[in-house]
C-alpha cells in the first residue's frame, strides 16, 4: 500500500491510468474495500491518494466507491475522501453531487 501511495502522489500518471483500468486490479480493490475502508480512518495518507487517483482515472470506479462509502455505516468519517472523490472528475461533479 506504501508503493501505491507513493505512485499515486507523484508523477506518474500513464501508470496511474493503466493500473486505474486493470481490471484485476479492481475486482481486487473492490473485493478487499471493507479492508481498506478500515484503513482509511488508519493510514489516511497512504490510502486516500490511492482512492483519489483511481478515481481520478476510471470514473465508473470512482461513482463505485463513493456509492459504497455512502452506504455503509458511519459514512461521516469518510465524507472528506468521498468529497474529494467527487471533485476529482470536473465532468462528473454535477452527476456525483
């Protein structure tokens, strides 16, 4: 999660957009979300730049996350990550709001 952190703080984005994609990678994501939503509240600083730029990059994934979050059980302690999962994408804010 370190490694990802740090990929997706710096400058590599046609990295970023290939891992954003895989579909894989996303099922994997998706299948150990309740483990890394947990992980929020705990490694805010690695976790929220790996979300963010996912987002970022694979919008379907983006709407995903921000759905899940929304519906799980204490959405307030994650509602700074999902509002910068909104903004993220300026052509989906309107739809995500």
């Amino acid at each position: 999660m370190e490694v990802m952190s740090l990929i997706c703080s710096g400058n590599f984005s046609s990295a970023l957009k290939v891992i954003a994609n895989q579909k894989e990678t996303i099922e994997k994501i998706k299948n150990q979300f309740d483990h890394l939503a947990t992980l929020v509240e705990l490694k805010s600083v690695m976790i929220e730049p790996t979300f963010v730029s996912i987002s970022t990059h694979n919008a379907e994934m983006g709407d995903w996350i921000i759905k899940r979050f929304i519906s799980t059980k204490g959405f307030e302690k994650h509602a700074g990550l999902c509002g910068k999962i909104v903004v993220c994408d300026k052509q989906r804010v309107g739809d995500r709001l």
